[in-house]
C-alpha cells in the first residue's frame, strides 16, 4: 500500500495559514470591544457634560431672572441687566409696557412663546445668536423676557474627544465643542449652522454620513430649555483607535508566529536549500529551453545567460554523482551560451539594417502622401479656384507630415516679402511685410536652390519669424522663371540638413510657386476688371445718361445687402465689383431704343429684354467671371416667376441675382428719368416693400426685403452720396421703363 506523504513547505504553509486567522478573529473581537467600550466612555462623558453643563446654564437663567425681577420693581442697574435683552409687562398676549428692548407696545407676541418656562428658540438677537425666552410671574404681573445666554461657559464642560453640539428642535446650532479630534468636522458645522436629525431610540449611536464628507457616529438626546445635545464622533477615528488597539492585542500572538516563522526560515535555507536549488534548476532548464525554438533570439540568449550563470554558482552538495551531472552541465551551458550571443549579435545586425529599411520605406510612404495631397489640393483648386484655400491646405499637410513647428509662405511684393498664409507657429504669427535686402530668404532665392538653416543662432542673415524657432529650410518659388516667394518650413529644435525631406519639398514647392502666381495674375485680371467697370461707367454715361452713375450705386447697395444677408468679406467684395457690370450687355442695345422718350413697341421691348444674355456673353466663360454672369442673367428675374428672360422663381434665381434685382430697381425709383421723376426714399421704400401695381414685393427674395428694410437707411446715404442729375418736366414724357 502506497503511504501518503506531505511536503514540509506545504505544512508550514498551513501553520502560518492558522495563526494568520487566528491573530485575523482575534483583531476583529478586539477591535469590535474597543468600539463598545469607546462609545460607553464617550456616553459617559457626554452625562457629565449634560449634568455639568445644565449647572451652568441653570445659573444664568437665574441671574437673568433675578435682573427681570429688578426690572419690575425698579431695582435695575446695567451691571444686573447685562444678562436681558427683552422684558416686558403682558396683558394676555399683548404687550402692556416695555421694561427694556425693542418691542413696541400693544404687540401680540405667538402663544407658543409665551407658555410658563424657559426655552430656546428660533428668535435672534442682532448678532445672529438664538434667544432663551420664556414668562415668569412677579408680583402679580406675567412678564416676558428675553435672555443672552453665554454659551462659552459650556466650553469648560466639554470634551477633548468627543464633539458635543446644541442645536434647536429645528436644527439650528446653537452652540458647538472644540472637538479637537476633528476640526475640520468642527468648522463645517458651525459654517453650515445646522445639524441632521436622526431618529432613533434616545441615547442610542447610529452611523450618519455627514455633509463634510465623511461619516460620523452621532448620539442624540434631549437637553435643558428645550435644547437637543448631539454627541459627534468621526467614523474614521474611531476604527483607527480600534485597529492600534487590535494591533496592540495581536502583538503577542504575532511574536509567536514570528518564532515558528524564524525556525521554518532556518530550515528551509540550511537543510533544504541544495534540494530546492536543484529541483528548480531543472523546472527552469525545461521551461527556458522552450525560448531557444521561437524566434526571440533575444530573450533565448538572456536565458542561456542565465542558466550558465546559475549553474556556475551551484553550491556543491554530499552527493558526488550530482556533483559530477551538475559540472557537466555547467560545461554544456557555457558552450551553448557562446555560441548563443554570436547568434544574438548577428541578429541585431538584421534587425538594424531592417529598421533602416523601415524608415527608408516610411519616409517613401510619407513622401508619396504628401504629393498625393498636393495633387488633391491641386484638383480641388481646378475646380473651386480658392488658391488661398489651397495654399493652407498645403502648408497644413506639410507641418503635419513632416513634423515642423510652423511652415509659411511668403510672396514677393516689389522690394518686400509679405506673408500670405500660414500654419502653426502656436498660432501666434502675426501679418508681416518685410525688406528682401540681407535676409537668408532672399540668399535661398539668388542661389535658386533650397537653404537649409540648422541653426538660426549662428547664421549672419537668419532671422527667426518666431521665438521658437531654431532651425528652417527655406525653399524659394518660381514660376517660368519669375521670383514668386520663399516656403520656409520652421523646427523648434535644432535640426541637421535633411537633404530626403528636401527632395520631397521641391515639387510642392514648384506646385505652391503656380499657385502664388496664378492669385498674382488673378489679381490684376480683378484690377482689370475693376479698371473696366470704372470705364463703363464713362462709356455709358456718354452711351446714355441714366445710367452714368447708377452703376457706381449698384455695386455698393449690393455690398451692403450681401453682408446684411452674412456673407463673407471676398463674396461682398466680388458681387460690388461685378454688379456694376449688370447692364452691360445694353451696349448691343440700339442707342436710340434705350433713349426712345415714346412708349417702346413689342419688338423693341423684346430687344431690351436680351441684354442680359448680351451680357453673359461679352463676359465671357472664365471660371472667376462666373457671379458676373449670374448677375447679367438673372438680375431681371423676379421671385414669383414673372421676371425675364427665363421667368425663374424662387430659390432657382442665385442669391446674386436676388440681390442686384432690388437694388436695380430701388436705384430706378429714385432716379431721374426722361419718362418720370424721381420718388423720395420714403416713396421707393413703400413701393417696394407694398408695391404700386408695376412693383411688388412678391417680386422679390423675403430674405433680401427684410436686409433691405434693416439697411433702408444706408441705401438712401448710398443715393444722396452718388446723385444724378434730375430731368426738367419738359424733358420727362410717360415711357415704360427701360429695365
């Protein structure tokens, strides 16, 4: 039969097991008799408070009688009145007279106050502390009075420990302890004024969370004058003094546990340690062998390493032959270990020259991004023709790929570069303009080649654009061999010259040079057709004279309007710009139609009406022209549908053409015409806003009429700013109107 056996480790281990939940029950015990005998001796204290603390409180009130007495018979003083702040004779519960106070006369004071005794209630006085009332009889005559107790008396009767507070049936503090076991809890309660109310069985301790933030133990119980003593006491302190006393009980057992510990120590390091050595060699050598068939060569090698060392300091045994097998093994590791680190070391070679690969790879991987990006900025510009937009977008993507603190763009104006845009720099760069002459960006542009600065400190001509800035590379822009500007991409930290990411920079600094030249030539096209609109205006002054100055007026109502109706800057600008090209297309009207004083036939009405398709095709079908041709087609179009040449109605009529139709005819009421007179702004504003039969409001977009009507007083400056002059009334004859 196969005897049972047990380990020597597994029975020490359930010995300390046994007196770990013996010294555990015995804490427990301890510490739940000291709670009890805490709280008995914390009752205790507050019995002596009460009694001491009624003492005093007893002696007040009997002073404080004694001075009501000397009221009623005329014995007062100031030194024995100090105690009574009211006292007055009573008749019912009316006020007969006035012994001292504040009370008038022939006032009615509650029954509920004016019962036999003295009590504590919610009447102050003008510090804000509670009053002790009540009536008593002298010499026939009921008297209430009013008295200030001094409550600091009750400090002598406190505890140490334990927290006492006064408060009345409602809960107003009265009075509160030193508590010295927790002041905090101490100034909470005397900043909060109140105390909770907790019902339970009289004298007994119940657990409360407190509004301070911890719980307490709180005890409550009837007092003197109506008064509730509530003895406090933190949880916490209270567990703490359990667990020194628990701690303290335990010591004894501990010790004993600690001997037993001492004896299992001695034998387990002396006598059993050559047989635990060995053992765990074994398990270790089997687990750690598994190490050399996976790929970490790494950690293989730090467990050989590891092996050969713990086998080297094997402690040598009585046993010769495991002498022997443990030298031979030694003898093994050593080799293995050897040849282990040749391994290792080979394979980080690989591994660094696959990093190397990696990195290689990552920056191809964020290069071909990064043209790919600028490749979408560049369709997306195709189709919007926002080069601002793109030219953020760009420097954008830029920082980000690349890591950089900031990267700008800035163009070359004349002798100057002016920034004109940017992205990072923590969002505190400021618009600059500054001279070309003696500055590193204008060095990258007669090189004609990048210029990277490793450090700003140490260059003669850099010049950092922020405090932050230590290192820049600065690309410079051409465009058919023409100076555009310099992209400076900007490193808070000192960086050496990275000739991969300049490589990657040159075609999108290429791309970014179009752009800033395309905006340079967009510009003068705008200045072009500005210096056209103004040319305009001569040519149709001379062309026919109701229209000289009416193109002026348009383009600024239609500024007004569009910012009225929240439009951007560069929208309220184009449409002031291009409204003023709105009739253009009447320069392929007849001249003697347009100045025809008589009413126009059908057929020339219908000649009139093509002007706006006239106009459309003068402009011609450049991308940025595209709001002018709106508004050459659309500005006779009327929201209810009744306008020309294509009766569009409602929102299919573009917020332009909505726009310059109320502006075109409010500038027709109040203009001077061969065939009518001019109406008042008051006259124009109620045609269009209720209309006369030929005007309706109906005819225009709700949203503009209401711009319109907010900014009516605009329009009239506008007007009497740029006037016409006015038609004699023998020059007018009735004609319709030539809109």
């Amino acid at each position: 039969m196969k005897r049972k056996t047990i380990s020597l480790g597994g029975f020490f281990t359930a010995i300390l097991l046994f007196f770990l939940c013996i010294i555990l029950l015995e804490g427990g015990l301890t510490a739940y008799f000291r709670i009890s005998s805490q709280l008995q001796e914390f009752t205790e204290r507050g019995e002596t408070f009460t009694r001491v603390g009624s003492h005093f409180l007893k002696q007040q009130v009997r002073r404080g009688e004694a001075s009501v007495r000397g009221l009623v018979r005329g014995w007062s003083s100031p030194d024995r009145e100090n105690g009574v702040l009211l006292a007055a004779v009573m008749e019912d519960s009316a006020i007969a007279s006035v012994l001292k106070g504040w009370l008038p006369e022939g006032m009615i004071l509650p029954r509920e106050i004016l019962a036999p005794g003295w009590k504590m209630n919610d009447l102050l006085d003008q510090f804000g502390r509670n009053l002790l009332t009540g009536t008593m009889t002298v010499d026939g005559k009921t008297v209430f009075a009013a008295l200030d107790l001094d409550l600091n008396e009750l400090n002598v009767a406190g505890t140490p420990d334990i927290l006492p507070v006064l408060s009345t049936p409602t809960g107003s503090v009265v009075w509160t302890g030193s508590g010295e076991e927790s002041p905090g809890l101490v100034s909470h309660i005397r900043a909060r004024g109140l105390v909770a109310r907790k019902e339970s069985a009289e004298g007994a301790w119940s657990l409360l969370p407190s509004h301070y933030g911890e719980r307490v133990v709180l005890r409550q119980e009837p007092f003197l004058y109506g008064l509730q003593l509530s003895l406090v006491y933190p949880l916490s302190s209270l567990i703490r003094s359990a667990m020194y006393g628990a701690a303290f009980s335990g010591s004894a057992t501990v010790a004993a546990l600690l001997a037993i510990f001492l004896i299992w120590f001695v034998w387990r390091r002396g006598i059993y340690s050559s047989i635990r050595d060995i053992t765990s060699l074994a398990e270790d050598m089997s687990a750690r062998l598994g190490d050399l068939e996976g790929g970490d060569h790494i950690r293989a090698a730090e467990a050989m390493y590891s092996l050969s060392r713990r086998f080297a300091d094997l402690k040598e045994t009585f046993v010769l032959e495991m002498n022997a097998f443990t030298g031979n093994l030694r003898n093994l590791f050593q080799v293995i270990s050897q040849q282990q680190e040749e391994l290792t070391a080979f394979n980080e070679e690989t591994e660094a020259m696959n990093q190397e690969l990696e990195n290689v790879n990552n920056r191809l991987v964020m290069r071909e991004a990064l043209w790919e990006r600028t490749l979408e900025f560049s369709h997306t510009f195709a189709r919007s023709e926002d080069s601002h937009q793109a030219i953020s977008s760009t420097l954008h993507t830029i920082r980000r790929d690349v890591g950089a603190f900031g990267v700008l763009l800035s163009s070359v104006e004349g002798d100057h570069y002016r920034l004109t845009a940017s992205s990072g720099y923590n969002g505190e760069l400021a618009p600059f303009t500054i001279p070309k002459n003696g500055i590193a960006a204008t060095e990258s542009v007669l090189t004609g080649a990048p210029l990277w600065v490793e450090d700003i400190s140490r260059h003669p001509s850099a010049s950092p654009v922020h405090p932050s800035v230590k290192s820049e590379l600065l690309v410079p822009l051409f465009q058919s061999g023409e100076e555009e500007g310099v992209l400076e991409i900007a490193f808070d930290r000192v960086s050496k010259k990275d000739p991969f990411l300049i490589e990657t920079l040159v075609p999108v600094a290429s791309y970014l040079g179009g752009l800033v030249h395309g905006e340079k030539m967009r510009r003068e096209v705008e200045a072009s057709y500005s210096y056209l609109a103004e040319k305009l205006q001569f040519v149709t002054g001379i062309y026919h004279d109701e229209t000289e100055n009416h193109i002026a007026r348009i383009g600024e109502y239609c500024r007004i309007l569009a910012g009225e109706l929240g439009k951007s800057h560069a929208e309220q600008e184009k449409i002031a710009l291009f409204a003023r090209l709105h009739d253009i297309g009447k320069l392929k009207v007849p001249r003697e139609i347009l100045s025809k004083p008589d009413i126009l036939t059908a057929e020339e009405f219908r000649v009139i009406t093509g002007h706006p398709a006239w106009g459309a095709d003068i402009l011609g079908d450049a991308a940025w022209l595209a709001m002018a041709r709106r508004i050459c087609l659309t500005h006779h179009e009327k929201w209810d549908g009744s306008g020309y040449p294509r009766g569009l109605k409602g929102r299919q009529i573009p917020w332009e053409g909505q726009v310059t139709a109320l502006a075109d005819v409010y500038d027709a009421l109040r203009s001077s015409r061969a065939y009518k007179p001019p109406f008042s702004h008051e006259q124009a504003v109620e045609i269009i806003t209720r209309g006369d039969g030929r005007v309706e409001p109906g005819h225009f977009s709700p949203e503009v009429l209401l711009a319109f009507i907010r900014r009516s007083g605009t329009f009239r400056e506008i007007f009497e700013t740029m006037k016409d002059r006015e038609f004699s009334p023998g020059e007018r004859e009735l004609s319709p109107d030539r809109s």
